[in-house]
C-alpha cells in the first residue's frame, strides 16, 4: 500500500488511490520527470527472479501506437510487480454499458477499426503479443471519441501464446478457458492461443455493446445478425458474429483480414467514391467499345488507342485509389491532353467527367481553389444529366468557387443545383461555404448545424464542419468542429487541420501537463496520416516535429534521416534534423545539418521559403551561434 505524496522507484509520486483490481491497488502518480500523471497498478504477487531478465518486459515498454497508452516502467517491489503507463482520461465502455447507452453503427465501426489496427500492431510484434484480456473494463473511451485498450496484466505473466492461465468471465475465447482450466488442474494441455482469442473477445465486447448482455459461455449464444436486426446493417453485424464463432477455424484468421472485412463495407471516403465512380465508368466504357471492332473503326477510334486508354484508365483509378495526388494529377491531366483519347472522351462522358472531377480534386486539396473549380465545372458540362455523381460535381464545384473568391458564380451553380434537384443538405452545405467566404461566419455555422441533424452522410457532414472550423479564428473555437469532423471521417484533410490547432494549443499553454496532452494528440494524428498509402512529405516531417516536442529525439532523428534520402534539396528536413541532433547531445551532426540547412534555404528562391524573421531560420541561427557552424 503506497501512501499520498510518497514517492515511488525515484521518480513517481503517489497523488491518490483510483481503482482496486483483482491483484491489488490502482494508483494516479505524477511522473516526476516527464511531468505527467501516471498509473500505478500491480500487475504480479509473488514473482521469482528478475525483471530485467524477463524479455517481455523490454517488449511491452517498446510498445508506440495511438490506441495503447505508453507503457513506461516495469518496478519490482519485493516479490510484487507493478507496471507504470500513461494515464487514459475518459470512460470505460463496461460504464457505458451500464449506463445502457446506444450506440449509432457509424462510431461502432470507428472503434472497431480502431482495436482492429491495435490488435495487428501487437499480433505482428516479434514475438506476438496476445492481449487476452479484451473486455469493456479494458477499452477507454476518450474525449476525443478515440478508443485506448489498456491492462496488458495477464501478456506480461506469459507474452508467449500458450503460458497464459487467467482469463475474464464472458469474454474469454472458449479455447482460453480451456487452456486455464488445464493449467490450473495441472493437466498438461496442447492448446496454444493466437490472434484468434483477441478477435473473439474483441467480438464478445461487441456483442454487449450492441445487445446489452453479456455473452453466456456455451454455443447458446444468439447470433447478432438475429438479436439486433433492423439497428444495425446485417454486413456489420455478420463480421461481428463471424469473429465470434466458437471454433477458432471458423474466425477472421486475423486482425488485417477483420479489418479488410469492415473496410468492405459501403465507404463514405471521397477518394474511394471517386475510385468506384472511376472502375464503374471503365466497365461501361470498355462494354460499349469492345461490343465489335468496326463500331470503334468507324466512330475513328483505332483498337490499339482503346487499349491504351483502358490501360492508363487503369493506372489513373490505382493512383485515385492509393491516395497518390501527383500521380492522379499527371495521368488524369495525359488522357484529358492526349491527342489519341479525345474521340474516345467525347463519346464517354461519364469517364470525361469523372478523370475531370478527380484532377480536380488535386489541385483542391492543395488549397488551389480556383483550379479546382474549373476542372469541377468542366465536370459538370460535360456529365450527363442521369450519371449518378452529378450532386457531388455540383456540390464540389460550387464549394471551390465560393472559396476562391467568386461568390457570384457560386451562387450561380446553387441555383442550377436547386433546380437539377440536389439534396437540401448539399445545398446547405454550398450555402455555408458562400456565407463563410461573404464573412457571415454566423450563417456559415447555422447552415452547418442545419446539415449535421438532418444528413446521414458522414462524409457530407465532415465537410460541413471543416467549414465551421473556418468561419473561426481562435484555435480554441475551432478545435470543437475539428474534432466533430474527425467523428464523421478521418480524410486527410480533417487529421492535417486538427494536428496544425493540436500543436498551436500546445504551444500557447503554459502548464506542461496541458502542453503535452495537446502533443500527444497531435501525435496521434500525424502518425494515422503517415500510416496512409504515400503518405505527403509534410505529413511525415510534422510527425518528426512532434516527436521532437514529446522529447522522443531519436525516432525523430530515424524519421528524418529517411526523409533526407527522398528529399535531400529540402532545408526544412536538414533543419528539422539539426534540431533533433542538438536534443540529443550530438553537437558535430547538429552543426553539420545546420550549416547544410542554411545553405540549402539560402539556395531556395524566396517565394519558396520561409522568412528570414520565421521562427525555423530564427532558432537556425540561435543554433548556428551556439556550435559556431
């Protein structure tokens, strides 16, 4: 028992009790050095030997994902265990069941997703790390409406599948009972656990929040598909049921194929809709085409051009797919230029319209509104009056020319809108964007709210709050709608925006506590954006410049030395580097990537670089006057 104010391992003191558990008492400390709060918890009673023999231990310290808290310390006390980690604010979804709360699928998917990416994280580890003791006790849910999956307790008595002898009533896999009961019988056993187990409990979790009971521990177990039909969509419900089967072989074999499973379920992602709208458009154009040679011979459209359009065709809807906007704008940009293609455009105009909208979006997501808008109203000449984007290309196009200044035209093409027959929360959704470029951020807001009651359309209304987010100035302000959007979707566009206001607030608190709160949220954002296919160079430099402000130099210093390799010219990553050096004592790399980093941006042209006055050349020369370089 630890008393208030004691003082734990040198470094931890003892603020309160939280918590009993079933092996002992639950402790909130304040880690002396890091100058956060922690928890204490003992994990073991009664252990042999030493923990700094016991791999595990190493294992479980290196643990870094966005959904897990960071494990910091093991302590040996005596023949007892307690393990150190971060303190998770939030609720325990075993809380929330009592309070009978409902959940809506949309945020079920999300946490779902969210465990899902925690459990291949720890189950691709070397050795795999079985949790075993998923339940809703062990799922926190934060503030920021994220899930964090805690007590790693029972992997530490046994990281190896097969040691582990404990396991949580209603939860457990059948073949974990099994495998404790031998154990505790003193009967030899030839069960092993794997990723399986954690999927089942992961499912059983589920299962209570979606019914309110409890699973029974036998095959009596109503499928989801049959308690809970008309609540929730029978795909959704099928991956759940289908993870909890009782026999193992009969399970997702692991977390990535779950995952693959609920990706498959209808996306709301802007990028993949483009990419179906893409592949739907290929099937038609190549039906039309190829249904006899002489109609493309006598239209002049020659065999081998159809070819080559299909297979560029091909490649663009790759690119669209993977997220890769040079590559979408290169080969979206070669078919609406080439000379060959022109015939073959004119005669489809849902491709025309649909590689039109995608470029577009290119140059939108660079914030270049004004070119985005003419490929969008390009779009919408050339689209046909049934082709099933049509609402999208008059939404988008309206959007871009609102917040590029031309609110005249906007208006234009939502009153063309109104008249083709757009959803009214498409329309709400223009009309936010005009009230938010006239400088009404009040109508702007109001219209927002407007489309969040009364749209389903998660990706409609994530846009709808990106532009609340704007109509406000104040990172405290904006930081509600942010977070909202993130609700809704996690675009690229909703992570950037949040990390940019997650470091800003950082760096206005005075209270370090609260500073690395907001860093860690930061964190959290850049690491899921470059854990995206071709992820963007700033993407990854901001998560450098994050893990620097957390006091993490070293991986700092991993991530921007491998982005040194693929832009060597970018001052910004020798900057960067030079800053990760100094943190980490090494005075000659610092000063040698200082003095290169100078170099380089006296090279870029001034429109391309930052300031002499900016605070990155201004702490370049503090640096360069402290090592002499």
């Amino acid at each position: 028992m630890f008393r208030a104010n004691e003082i734990f391992g040198g470094t931890y003191r003892i603020e309160r009790e939280i918590g009993r558990g079933g092996t002992g008492v639950i402790y909130l400390a304040y880690h002396l050095r890091l100058q956060k709060y922690v928890v204490i918890k003992r994990i073991l009673s009664n252990f042999e030997g030493s923990l700094d023999a016991r791999t595990e231990v190493d294992i479980l310290k290196n643990l870094h994902h966005p959904y897990l808290p960071q494990v910091y310390d093991f302590l040996q006390y005596g023949r007892e265990v307690y393990t150190v980690m971060d303190y998770i604010r939030g609720q325990g979804f075993d809380r929330l069941v009592e309070q009978h709360a409902v959940f809506p699928e949309k945020s079920l998917q999300r946490w779902l997703r969210q465990l899902l990416e925690v459990l291949d994280y720890l189950h691709s580890q070397r050795p795999s790390v079985i949790h075993s003791d998923i339940k809703p006790g062990n799922i926190i849910l934060t503030p920021q409406g994220n899930v964090c999956l805690i007590d790693f307790n029972i992997s530490l008595d046994g990281i190896e599948a097969g040691k582990i002898t404990g396991f949580s009533q209603y939860y457990a896999a059948p073949e974990q009972v099994s495998l404790a009961q031998a154990k505790l019988a003193g009967r030899p056993s030839g069960i092993r656990l794997d990723a399986r187990t954690d999927l089942y409990s992961l499912a059983a979790t589920f299962y209570t929040l979606i019914s309110g009971q409890v699973p029974v521990s036998d095959r009596s177990n109503p499928p989801l598909k049959q308690i809970a039909v008309g609540r929730y969509t029978p795909d959704f419900l099928a991956i759940l049921d289908r993870a909890m089967a009782w026999e193992p072989e009969r399970r997702y074999r692991s977390a990535k194929k779950m995952l693959a499973a609920l990706d498959r379920l209808k996306r709301q992602d802007h990028r993949y809709r483009t990419y179906v709208v893409l592949q739907a458009v290929s099937w038609l154009s190549a039906a039309a085409f190829l249904a006899g040679g002489v109609f493309c011979v006598v239209r002049g459209i020659r065999v081998d051009n159809l070819e080559q359009y299909r297979a560029a065709y091909r490649q663009l809807s790759w690119a669209v797919e993977q997220g890769n906007d040079s590559e979408i704008q290169a080969r979206g940009e070669a078919l609406l230029q080439g000379e060959a293609y022109q015939a073959i455009l004119e005669q489809t105009p849902a491709d025309h319209s649909a590689i039109l909208h995608a470029v577009g979006d290119c140059y939108y997501n660079r914030e270049e509104y004004a070119a985005a808008a003419g490929y969008y109203q390009e779009a919408l000449e050339v689209a046909e009056p049934g082709d099933s984007e049509l609402e999208l290309y008059y939404e988008d196009a309206a959007i871009a020319l609102a917040l590029s200044g031309d609110v005249g035209s906007a208006e234009e093409v939502l009153d063309q809108a109104a008249a083709a027959g757009i959803s009214g929360s498409r329309q709400l959704v223009i009309q936010a964007s005009i009230a938010l470029r006239s400088g009404d951020g009040a109508a702007c807001r109001q219209a927002v709210q407007q489309v969040l009651d009364a749209s389903t359309d998660t990706e409609l209304c994530a846009r709808a709050c990106l532009l609340a987010a704007r109509s406000l100035t104040a990172a405290e302000q904006v930081l509600p709608w942010l977070e909202k959007a993130r609700e809704y979707d996690l675009s690229r566009e909703v992570l950037r925006r949040l990390g940019a206001v997650y470091m800003e607030l950082a760096a206005a608190q005075t209270r370090p506590y609260a500073a690395r709160q907001y860093q860690q949220q930061a964190l959290e954002c850049y690491r899921t954006l470059c854990g995206y296919s071709y992820a963007a160079l700033e993407d990854r430099l901001n998560l450098a410049v994050v893990q620097l402000s957390l006091g993490d130099a070293d991986e700092a210093i991993r991530q921007l030395i491998a982005l040194q390799h693929e832009a060597p010219e970018d001052y910004r990553v020798a900057a960067n580097l030079a800053f990760a050096y100094d943190a980490a004592g090494d005075a000659q790399n610092a000063a040698s990537c200082g003095s290169r980093a100078l170099r380089l941006w006296r090279e870029t042209p001034a429109t391309d670089r930052d300031a002499e006055d900016s605070e990155l050349v201004q702490n370049l020369r503090q640096l360069q006057q402290r090592l002499g370089f």
